[in-house]
C-alpha cells in the first residue's frame, strides 16, 4: 500500500465524492461530519477544542504545522477532532516553543488525517452541499469507493447527536482567582475551553466547573454569585437537562453569562428554536454586529447549529422580555441574546479566544459587572 513514504488514503464524502491523498498522523479508519475551518492560524487550539468532538475538520489554509506542537496551547487534554485534513503539511516545524511535529502528535493521539489533498475544491463542494457525513481510510482500512461510502453512510448524522456528556469533565473542580477573590462562578461544562478559566481567574473569579449532569442542588451547593454556561459539541436539542439547568438560575436571578453551545442553551431556555446550518461558523475571521451600538468585532467562531430568530429582534420570552442582541452580518445568524428582566445574556462566539482575535474579551469584564450589580 506504500508508495515510497507514502501511505495512499482516501476521504470519502457521505454523497459519493473522493479526494484522494496520503495519509497524515494515524493510519487507519475514521468518521465524522467534514466541515471546513478558516483559521489561518491556531491549529493547536483548533485539534483540541472540545466543540470539534465528532468533526473532520478541513483546514483551508493551504499550509498547516509550520510551528509545530507545544505543550502549553492546548485547550483541552486531549485532540477531539475525529479526523484531520490538509492540503501542506509543513516538512519541518519551525517555532522555539516546538517540541514534536505535527503529524507526530496525530499519530500518538491516534487521530486518521490526511494531506495533499485539494482543501480548496473540497471546500467549495462542503459550501455548496453543506457539512455532511465522511471518513478518512488509509492504510489497512483503504477499500472500495463502494464500500467506504457505505461505512460513511451507516455513521450517525450530527443532527441529533447527544455528545456534551463524552466531552465533559467527570468530577468537578476549581480554578483558584488570580489575587483576591471577588466572586465565585459556577460554570457547567458541556465542553469548556482552558483558555475560559484563565479569562475568569484573571478577573478575580473562583470558577468551579460541574460535570453537565450535574443538579441544580449541586450548582447551588457552590453558592455562586454568577453561572456560566461553556462552549460544546452536537445538537442543542439534545440538551433537556442543560436548558431545564438555566430555567432554574434564571427563575433565581443568579447572574448567567454564556458562550457558543451556551448561546443556544440560553436561547433554548427562553423560547427559541434552534437549526442546523448549512456548513457553519469555523474560524477566527468572523465579523458580528452588535445591534445596540452597531460596533463590529471580529471574532473566532465553531458552531454548525444556530437559535432562529431576525436580527434585532424583540421577544417576550417565561422570563421576561427578551432581544437578539448581535448578528452576523455575513448571514443574519444569530450571534447573541439579551435578558431584559433578569440578569442573563450569551453569545454564539468565543470571548475566550485563542490563538485570536480578543475583540470580545470585555464580555467577560460585562460579566463580572453583571454580578458586581447583583451583589449590591
């Protein structure tokens, strides 16, 4: 099956579409939904964020592991992506915080890629098609067109997919504040980034971070001046036990500030529905509008589920009146919602960011003010 120092692989689309090329990091069978990634940069943070569990990720820069990998950029313990493709890789990782190569670390962590492969044309096609079910084969596991495509198509969708529990921590634990502490959050991990902690302990905060089964007797149990709903995988649909979760702290009016899945969790819990997109936001170039003040920021974005609802928009939601606060301007996605009555809001992306931008990193300085309200 070698050719030379390369392994033949193949990624198959669950439509019937091949790329043919060699294999990356772990050799084998994997599969997952394909959706393409447009960071230039970050890819370390990108493997190993939660919110990719179950994803082939496509990255359409055509460059990827020029720096390597390092031991203090990940956001989480593990890789979660379920497959890796890229068009070129680099030969040799240059950076001085390096301490293996790229495909190394996908071969040790067991992660089936593959490289050489036109990202550009695959990327056109997942625009067109929308994300879809796929698998990457190389080594071994490389078979039929037919019979590849039939392992793709017997894999489940992601519509529906219940996965915050695979990802999220399973016993809980706390993050010390850096200096004083001011307050003390209670954040419910449905897939929580390491960076997330970090923004919260430099503000003063003790984050303690629940399992997502958690009860609301044990959210309380923390007595926390404020609640944070994480950032995660899969359908928010799923999430009965989340929403139930934050009906709960909003009935109490405990301060709740969300991200991403949290977004959605919060907009489930106040009446809104949620859809599948066609192939998502992944990136860190993604613009949003803020409808109050009409700023722009530029913001880092992984989500292929959205909240319906119109830019702007006002709704009355069980707990008071309720707005859709920011917007993508790309496609009038909806980027964030505002409580009126009680003191909650959420985001569809991520303030936490890293490798970048931190355009949005004040949200959390509008949490900690949120609570500071509470508190007096």
């Amino acid at each position: 099956m070698t050719v030379g120092t390369r392994t033949p692989a193949a990624l198959v689309l669950e439509d019937g579409r091949v790329f043919r090329g060699s294999a990356y990091g772990a050799q084998g069978r994997t599969l997952g939904e394909a959706v393409f990634c447009t960071g230039m940069t970050g890819y370390q943070e990108t493997l190993t964020d939660p919110s990719y569990h179950r994803q082939i990720v496509v990255q359409t820069a055509p460059q990827i592991g020029n720096t390597g990998w390092n031991d203090e950029d990940d956001e989480s313990a593990r890789i979660w992506v379920s497959g890796y493709v890229v068009r070129d890789p680099a030969r040799t990782p240059s950076n001085w915080r390096s301490r293996r190569t790229l495909d190394e670390e996908l071969a040790r962590q067991g992660v089936v890629g593959i490289s050489g492969v036109d990202t550009r044309t695959l990327t056109r096609h997942l625009r067109e098609r929308g994300a879809m079910r796929a698998g990457v084969f190389s080594g071994d596991a490389l078979d039929t067109e037919e019979a590849m495509t039939a392992q793709v198509l017997a894999s489940p969708p992601m519509k529906g997919a219940d996965l915050a529990g695979e990802v999220t921590t399973k016993q809980p634990y706390v993050v010390a504040p850096e200096g004083e502490r001011r307050f003390r959050v209670a954040a419910l991990d449905l897939g929580i980034k390491s960076n997330t902690p970090r923004q919260m302990s430099r503000r003063g905060i003790e984050l303690h971070v629940l399992p997502s089964t958690s009860s609301l007797d044990d959210l309380l149990a923390v007595e926390p001046d404020g609640v944070f709903l994480s950032n995660g995988p899969g359908d928010p649909a799923t999430q009965d036990h989340a929403v139930a979760l934050t009906e709960e702290v909003l009935r109490r009016e405990i301060p709740l500030f969300g991200i991403c899945f949290g977004n959605q969790i919060l907009g489930r819990a106040l009446g809104l529905g949620t859809y599948k997109m066609r192939y998502g936001h992944r990136g860190i170039n993604i613009p949003v509008i803020d409808v109050e003040t009409g700023r722009v920021a530029i913001t880092a974005q992984n989500h292929g589920f959205a909240l319906e609802g119109e830019p702007g928009q006002r709704f009355e939601s069980p707990f008071g009146a309720a707005q859709v606060s920011h917007y993508c301007p790309n496609d009038d996605t909806v980027e964030g919602v505002r409580c009126a009555d009680v003191p909650a809001f959420s985001v569809q992306y991520h303030p936490e960011a890293a490798a970048g931008p931190h355009d949005a990193a004040p949200l959390f300085d509008e949490f900690v003010t949120l609570m500071e309200k509470k508190s007096r």
